[in-house]
C-alpha cells in the first residue's frame, strides 16, 4: 500500500482528510495519516519548523510521500516562507499560492537529495554517511 502523509494545520483540516481523503484514497490502494504540525500542535508555524517536521517525514521511508495541508491567507512575513517578499508581492491570490507551493517543494528537495544516500543501502553504508 501506498502511504501518504499530510501535515495538517489544525482540527479542520485533519478532519477533512479523514472523512473525505481517507475513504476516497483508500480505494487506490492509498493510505493517509495526518498529523498536525508538530510544535503548534495545530496552527501555522515559522517555515523552519514546517520544513523540518516535512524532511522528517520524508526521511521515514524511501516510498512515502508528504504534503500539507494549510490556510495561506494566515501566512504573514513573520512565518519566514521562502521568499516571502517577492511572493507577497504577486496580486493573483492563485498564482502567490503557486509561488510559495514551488519554493516549499524546492527547498524539501535540496535537503532530500543531501540526505537520498541515507534511505538507500545498507546499515553499515548508512551509519558511514553518519545518518
């Protein structure tokens, strides 16, 4: 089965996944868990945090996937999101999401692909790269 986890914002947010994405997904072969962001216990966070709950994740399992699930219009430059200066400044509400969707993505690669070797090969192989 395939595993999806998704970082929820909040009750809501964990609530919808649950009663619409769950049964939905489940029909594909496809499994959900939802946690909430983890320092806030449900609530936006600084993008240091998101990011590392996300790598963590991702580090779990060479096969799962994750994403999040947020309210934007929340997001304020105190968050520090990846260029948040220049994103703000795009008026198209749909296209600032695309922005700032693209840049979380980047940043989560670049850290993935620094850590790809720990998910792969042996335990002797691993604790060499210090994973």
């Amino acid at each position: 089965m395939k595993r999806i986890i998704i970082i929820c914002e909040g009750q809501t947010e964990r609530d919808f996944c649950k009663e619409v994405l769950t049964p939905y997904l489940w029909q594909y072969g496809i499994t959900i868990q939802t946690p909430l962001i983890k320092i806030s216990g449900g609530g936006i966070v600084k993008w240091d945090y998101l990011r590392k709950q996300a790598e963590t994740h991702l580090k779990e399992s060479s096969s799962v996937f994750v994403s999040t699930f947020i309210d934007y219009y929340g997001l304020y430059e105190k968050y520090n999101f990846p260029k948040w200066e220049e994103g703000n400044k795009i008026y198209d509400i749909n296209n600032r999401i695309l922005f700032f969707t693209v840049l979380m993505v980047w940043e989560v690669r670049i850290i993935i692909r620094q850590v790809g070797p720990c998910l792969q090969g042996s335990k002797r192989e691993r604790e060499s790269l210090h994973c």
